[in-house]
C-alpha cells in the first residue's frame, strides 16, 4: 500500500517509534502529511523544531480523549496507533491510568476512526502481551482484541484495524539498553537471571513490519515478525565484556522468556515467509476477503524466545549496538 498523498494519523508520535516512522514516510512519500498525536507539548515543540517541515503536523492530546481524537483522525486516511503506557513497574503502580491509556485508549482509536471514516488502522502490540504475568502485557492483550474485534463494528464501513505484535525495541525508551548504557558508568550490570532471553528488532524494522501489514491487511489479522533472539547476559558482554555482572532476581511481573505465538493462535496462522499472520477466527463480511496467504504452521507450533531458530551473536549484537 503506497502512502503517497495519504494523510497518515500517529498516535503517540513523538515516541522512539514515531520518530523512526516519520523519518521513514517523510523520506519516502514526499507528497504525505503526517498528524503527530500526543501530549507532550515540550516532546512536539522539540521535534518540530528539529524536522522543521511543513508536511508534519502537531496535535496535542490524549488517546484517552475521544473527541479530541476523532478530531485528529477527521480527514486522515490511515491511523498508525503507537500510544501507550509501556513501563511495566509504572503500569503496575499506576493500574487505573494503564488502562485509561492502554484499553479504553485503544477503543477510542476504534471509534474514532469508525466515526471520521479512516480506511487502515495498525495498532503496535508486544510480546507482552501472549499469556501476560504483568498488568502492562494484559492492557496489551484487551488492546489486541479491542482492535481485532472492532471489525465487528466497522462491518459496514470502510474502516479496517489489525495489529502488529513484536518484541523488544534495540534502544527504545523502557528497553534494557538505556539501563545497561548507564550502568556502564556505574561499573557493574545488573540483570534479573542470567537464564533469561528475548525477541530482540530495530525501529527500522518495526516500521517495516507496520508498511508490510498495511499492504497485505485484510481485517483483524496479527502480524508477528521473524525476528532473532538473544540472551540479556550476552547484551551486557557485547556492551562490556569486561564489566561484572550481579544477578539480582527476577522482578515482579518479569518473565524468563517471551512469546509471540502460542499453540492455540497457530491453529489459525499462516507462515507468509517475511512474517506469521494470526487469521481472525470470526468473519465480519459477507464476502470471502482475501487473506494473507501462506502454509498452515505446524500443529503445536508456538514461536518463543528460548526455542527460536534464529539467534544474535555477541559479534552481532555489537554491530546492532554501535
């Protein structure tokens, strides 16, 4: 799906994601508009100044505001949702704003682009959210339905909404490279188990993921990238090899490993090559849409971060990282 002329509606814009994806659809479409949502007045101003481009505008607002919202999305032709409440310690001292931000804001995006008559919705999702331990992963989890089943709602308008699920960001605000960065001057890392592993992405292929499910988007579907694994432990060697490492215990609401796919999901997904496409169990159409084709996976298939195929190496950690 080309972009061009489009105008591209992204909540929580000036986030790590945000910048990466307007980087991209400036560069690419030059005849777009982007509407940055968000509600970091300083965050806007300071991005504004540093783009200095007119086909970029700013809206400050909440997701948690649905008038506000449905405002910004009148006249846009796609919503790329990437708003959200992602600190798992805040979340789980904050658990009423979580939801406010994370679920009714994720309705209200529904809605919204239901009401203004927006064509393609993507939400961003996380692996957090597959069989969630902490409050963040299950306001990601209502997230994630929300969108799937606001087809239900768009069944006789134009409005189509899927999501994207993907693990940890390289360098994103809340991931572990920041800490580790920091702790670097401190002289020691801290890590929760030396045991522990994660799905690990680049923000340019979190943007790719996103363009690729708007181009092959239906209705409903979750696109899940193949993306490597690495082991925590092995990102503090890549960093530092020559800094101690205290093992500190796993935090509450931390998992040992991550899941994209579960066995239950891959009943119903499809391997495309670039990605695997979780098909939505239910029918909103009259019509038979055309889905994302690809084999079945195999009965019993999960995809998680300990039994991946693919792996960084240290070698290639320090190329991701420099």
């Amino acid at each position: 799906m080309s972009l061009e002329s489009s105008t591209i509606l992204l909540t929580g814009g000036t986030g790590s994601f945000g910048n990466a994806f307007i980087n991209r659809a400036l560069g690419r479409w030059p005849e777009a508009t982007v509407r940055v949502f968000s509600r970091d007045e300083l965050k806007q101003s300071e991005m504004q100044e540093r783009l200095n481009d007119k086909r970029v505008r700013y809206f400050i607002g909440d997701v948690r505001d649905r008038r506000r919202l449905t405002r910004a999305a009148m006249g846009a032709d796609v919503i790329v949702h990437a708003a959200a409440m992602k600190q798992v310690p805040a979340s789980e001292y904050n658990p009423f704003e979580a939801v406010q931000t994370n679920v009714i804001g994720a309705q209200n995006v529904v809605e919204a682009a239901i009401d203004a008559g927006v064509r393609k919705v993507i939400a961003l999702s996380t692996d957090k959210a597959v069989n969630p331990v902490n409050l963040y992963g299950a306001t990601k989890l209502c997230a994630e339905k929300i969108i799937v089943q606001g087809n239900a709602y768009a069944s006789r308008s134009q409005t189509r909404l899927s999501c994207v699920r993907y693990g940890n960001v390289v360098g994103s605000r809340g991931s572990v490279l920041p800490l580790f960065c920091r702790q670097i001057g401190e002289g020691r890392f801290t890590i929760t188990d030396d045991r522990m592993t994660r799905f690990w992405i680049t923000l340019d292929q979190a943007v790719d993921l996103v363009l690729y499910a708007f181009d092959h988007m239906v209705g409903g579907e979750i696109f899940i990238p193949k993306i490597p694994s690495t082991k925590v432990i092995d990102v503090a060697e890549a960093l530092d090899p020559d800094l101690p490492i205290e093992i500190i215990g796993i935090r509450p609401g931390e998992k040992l490993h991550e899941s994209l796919l579960t066995v239950d999901e891959s009943r119903h997904s499809v391997d495309t090559g670039y990605a695997y496409v979780v098909i939505p169990e239910h029918s909103w159409w009259d019509e038979h849409p055309h889905r994302p084709e690809g084999p079945p996976l195999e009965d019993g298939f999960a995809y998680t971060s300990d039994t991946n195929d693919q792996w960084l190496t240290i070698e290639q950690l320090r190329a991701v990282l420099a």
